[in-house]
C-alpha cells in the first residue's frame, strides 16, 4: 500500500530509515525529518578509550580487507594491524544513528559509510569542536548499485513523469539518484519519488515494490536484487524464476562510477592527539587491500591454488562476521568484494586535487546541496578534508604507493565496437544521448555558443568512469538523394513519375523509397549507382561521413578546452569521436532547409562498453 504524507517522525539508519508507519511512502522534500531530530538528545564526551580501537564497519565489500587486516573481529597477532601496533576491535555499523551517538559520546571515534552519511549529520557532528569530523580516507567507489527499469523505459530521459522507487536515507538516495537525473538534465520535481523502508530482504525494500506494482517505471537496487529482477547485469528479465519481464539496468555504478564513495571520518579531537594511529589504520588498510586483490586474482585465475585458499578462507570469515543471512554463499561475498573499486593510496591522492571532477570538494558540496534541500540540515557545516600526509613514511608499506595516470580506455577497441553495434544494439548501450545542431558549412563550434552543452558533458564524463562517451557527427542526406537520383536517371536505371514535389521512383522496375535511409546507403554501398560520368552518391556519402568525423574531433577540441580553461581534468581516451555521416537523419527527405538543418547535429551518447575496451587497473583514481 502506497501512503503518501507531508511530514512523518521516524529514524534514519545507514541502510534503513524506520517509520512509525510500516511500508513505503510518498515524501515531499520539505517532509524530510532533521537529522538532529531523529538523533534525539546526545551528550559529548571526549573518547573513552584509546588502547583499544573500537571502529565500525558495514556491510559493504570494501570492509573485507579491514577483516583481512585485523584477522576478524579483534586484531589477531600477525596480523597487517598487529604488525603496525594496532589494537581494534570491529563493530557492526549498519545503524548509522548508533553510529553517530556512540561518536558523540566517545565510544568511538570513526564513523563508517557513504559519503552521504556523514554528510547528513554534518550539522550534528560539526557542532562541538571536539567532534568536529575529518574525512581522513577513501576506501572504494561503489560498482553494485544499480537503477533497474522497466521494458518501456529506454534512456534516463524516459524517466520524466515515471515514480520511481527507492530505499530513503540510504546510499542511493543522498546523491545516486541525483547524479542520474541529473545527467538526463531532470530534478526531482519531474518525478514522484517512492520511498520504501528497507533497502533490501523485505515487502518493503525497492525491488519488492517494482515485483508487485507494475506503475513504478524503475528502481534503486543493490546487486543481489537487481540480478533477481533481471537475471544478471547483461540480461533482460524474462518473467521466468522471479525475474520481472522486460526489466534491465538503466544506469549502474558500474558506469556512473564516480557517484557512491565510501569512507572513514575521524573526530578532529582524536585526530590533533593520534594522528600517528589513525595514520598507520589507513596505511594497514591500503596495504590489506593490495594483498586482498591479488588473492581474488589467484582465485579467479585457479581455485585451487595456496592462495586461492586463503582467499577462501577470508570470504568465509567475512561470511561469518556478515551473518549468512546476508551473505548466504561464499560465492556471495566474492560478489561483494567485486562490486568495490578500490581506490588506493594514489586515489587518496586523486580525492584531495582542486581540479578533480569527481574529488572530495566538488562531492561534499553537492552532498551538503541535497542535505540542505531535504531538510537534513538547517545550517551548512562542512566536512574537513584528510589531514594525513600521504608521503609519509607509514606508506612505505604500500607496493602501489604511486600510480602513473594512463588511457582508461582502448580509443581503437572503442571505436570498433561502436562502429561494429547497429542501431538496436547502440540504443541498448546508450544511457543518455542529447544533441547539438550546426548550420551549413560550420566547422567550429564555439564555447559562447555550446557551454551549457559542454558543460553537461564535462559533469557526465565526471560521473561515468567506466562509460565512453561518443561524439557522433551526423550530415544531411539531401545531396547524396538528389546524387542518386541524377545518377540513376543518367544510368537509365530509375525512372521518375508524377509531378514536383509529389515524386515516384522505380529502380529497375521496381518502387524505391526515398525516405528509406538504409536502403539508399545499402545501394551505395553495393554499387547500384556507380559508374555516372557526372554524379557520384557514393563520394558524396563518404564525404559527408569524414566531414561529420571532422565536426564530431572538433567538438571534442572544443569540450578538452573548455575543461582546461576550467581546471577540469579530462581522460580524453573517454571521449570518441564517430563520423555517422548521413545514415541516421532525423528527416529523411528534407524538403526545405530548416528540415535539412534538423540532420546536421553532433550528438553525444554516454554508452556502456565491453571490458575488453577498458585498460586493466587495480586501481581505479
């Protein structure tokens, strides 16, 4: 049953926000309850204990290597954190208002979670001076979050109207749900949000409520659900074993891979006393997810090795600490640790630069824009950037302590497999396509005129690491049918009946339409018209291709500039130039020049491709 309300009281936790109303409801921004609200009264104390580290972790794969690291749940000798003269003790975290009140009153130090997390309590745990927070490390970028929609929904655009589920006060409604309207240049206000209770395992969980009310277009899901809903991240749901019938992933951070950030903040107070400790957690952690990832390679690469057992054992710890409840398989922790982008010691590097897109500043200030628009705050207290020195001689523990910045992506595989999709099979790989028009003869394509569409495309490509973005140049098709028609005629293969305007045309005895674009360039392409002594459809059509190629490179001039005279920094290996020339015209026989001028477009297309097209990283900075 769907409940819509204006203001209800309820607790916010890390992945659930419990109601006083079981279900899910309807909630207008301005219902949003203040996070001070929901903690209730709290009293400061300095931290109890500092011999013994009390931390909290979720369930999420990037807290795997801080198992691995401590070997369970308290620091066992030999272990990365013993070596380093640590003594910790885990604690489940998936409450974040516990989590915040034992920070509050000193039964901890360190709060856990996405980066929204601790943003919507900023107000709250920037208030005392001692507790003010440090953002003091990075672990992973989400790549197990993911949008699910129904069969009819086919690009972000289609999104407008649509309701849309998702769990509330959870990792996808503080800032997924944003990046991805966002990018298809919509607010919340051009959708109905449907907040469910749980984020998953319940009736009231966002993939329960797309099973049973076929009128939500789409929602937010963490990987077990959205393999449940689809079948699998490459798959469509046929109706069969529980899959929803036509749904598949709209968006996942597998792509918009910069969107969902977890990390560890520390109290400011801990910090000024025990920088040395929180200095040498961070660099234990790194260090454990160097070995953690080349355990998972030996895994992968044979099961049966010795480290393929360790490996083994190290899901079957996480197993035991997550609950089989929650991790009912081996295999399901694996899944766990493969939906995590560990970003290193040179991301940690990366998160703190000025200039980067999808770094710790331009983050926290869209963070605390969300929180102050939902009512999680009333006043902006902002988030305090890593103190740590990340040259110091703590890392040297670290094989990966630096990482030389390379192409992302394969610019020929790109290109190839892009050229290779036809047109089905390129809408079924686009998230969002948008488009630009030229006149006659332009070729430049100037800030003055395109900034707000430069822009656009400078903010997706810092949200979408793991997509390309294609700059598909398009032409008009006008002269290449009058080419083909002259020639034809001349050729005394195609005759023309009827009067101007009101044309006929039969090629060899035969009805040709004009307005059929890919049966004229099949003719071209096989020679049908070859062979005019004045008229050449198939020069003119190559012509239009590398001139729509020479367009699509100088766009993407145009947006590398753009980025460099706003200190963004850009992997240009992210963006393809395509020349599609006059294959895809939006009006297929123009009869004036303002419908010609509707083909002659640069078009922009955020598209999944294959692994095979990404360079390999351990890392991903």
């Amino acid at each position: 049953m769907l409940v819509k309300i204006d203001k209800i009281e309820r607790k916010l936790a890390v992945f659930t926000l419990v109601g006083i109303i079981s279900g899910i409801y309807t909630v207008t921004a301005s219902a949003e309850p203040r996070f001070a609200d929901s903690l209730g009264t709290v009293k400061v104390s300095d931290v109890k204990d500092t011999s013994t580290l009390r931390i909290p972790f979720i369930l999420w794969g990037g807290d795997i290597p801080t198992f691995y690291a401590n070997g369970g749940l308290k620091t066992r000798p030999g272990t990365i954190f013993a070596q380093l003269g640590l003594n910790i003790e885990l604690v489940r975290g998936d409450d974040f208002i516990r989590q915040v009140k034992d920070y509050m009153e000193g039964n901890s130090a360190f709060l856990r979670g996405v980066f929204g997390m601790p943003g919507q309590a900023s107000e709250v745990i920037g208030s005392d001076s001692r507790t003010k927070p440090y953002m003091f490390m990075q672990m992973t970028w989400s790549a197990g979050d993911h949008c699910v929609a129904r069969e009819e929904i086919k690009t972000l655009t289609d999104l407008k109207g649509k309701k849309i589920c998702l769990q509330t006060g959870g990792p996808h409604d503080v800032g997924f749900v944003d990046d991805v309207l966002a990018t298809a240049g919509l607010t919340r206000n051009d959708v109905t949000l449907l907040f469910a209770k749980d984020l998953t395992g319940t009736a009231d969980s966002p993939a329960e409520l797309f099973r049973k009310d076929g009128t939500i277009a789409a929602c937010f899901v963490v990987s077990p659900d959205m393999i449940g809903l689809t079948g699998g991240f490459s798959n469509v749901g046929t109706g069969a074993e529980g899959t929803v019938k036509g749904a598949h992933i709209l968006v996942s951070t597998a792509e918009l891979s910069y969107s969902i950030a977890d990390t560890y903040v520390c109290r400011s107070d801990f910090w000024t006393k025990h920088s040395d400790i929180v200095t040498k957690f961070t660099a234990g952690y790194l260090k454990a997810c160097e070995e953690v990832i080349e355990l998972k390679k030996a895994y992968e690469a044979d099961n049966t090795s010795s480290d393929s057992q360790k490996y083994k054992a190290l899901l079957q710890m996480s197993q035991d600490i997550f609950g089989k409840k929650d991790i009912p398989t081996l295999e399901d922790a694996h899944g766990l640790l493969c939906d995590c982008t560990f970003v290193g010691h040179a991301g940690n590097v990366a998160f703190l630069e000025k200039n980067n897109p999808h770094g710790f500043e331009v983050l926290q200030n869209k963070i605390l824009d969300i929180v102050i628009s939902r009512g999680y705050a009333k006043v902006r207290q902002g988030i305090f950037p890593s103190p740590i020195d990340w040259n110091s001689s703590a890392f040297d523990i670290l094989t990966k302590k630096q990482v030389v910045r390379g192409e992302r992506f394969k610019p020929e595989a790109v290109l190839e497999e892009i050229e290779a999709l036809n047109a089905g099979m390129l809408d079924s790989r686009t998230i969002l396509a948008f488009s630009i028009n030229f006149k006659s003869n332009q070729d430049t394509f100037s800030e003055l005129q395109y900034g707000s569409e430069y822009q656009r495309v400078v903010d997706s490509l810092g949200k979408f690491g793991n997509a390309v973005i294609a700059i598909r140049g398009h032409a008009d098709v006008t002269k290449v049918l009058s080419e083909c028609v002259a020639s034809g005629i001349e050729k005394k293969i195609l005759r023309q009946s009827g009067t101007s305007g009101n044309y006929s045309y039969f090629l060899n005895g035969k009805p040709l339409n004009l307005n059929s674009t890919a049966e004229i360039v099949s003719l071209i392409e096989n020679g049908a018209f070859d062979g005019s002594l004045e008229h050449n459809p198939r020069e003119v059509m190559n012509a239009a291709r590398n001139l729509s190629r020479k367009r699509a490179e100088a766009v993407r001039d145009s947006i590398v500039d753009f980025a460099k005279k706003n200190n963004i920094t850009l992997d240009i290996s992210q963006i393809q130039p395509v020349g599609v020339g006059v294959k895809e015209p939006l009006v297929t026989k123009p009869g004036n020049m303002a419908e010609a001028e509707q083909n002659m477009r640069v078009e922009f297309r955020i598209i999944r491709v294959n692994a095979e097209a990404i360079n390999p990283s351990d890392f991903d900075f």
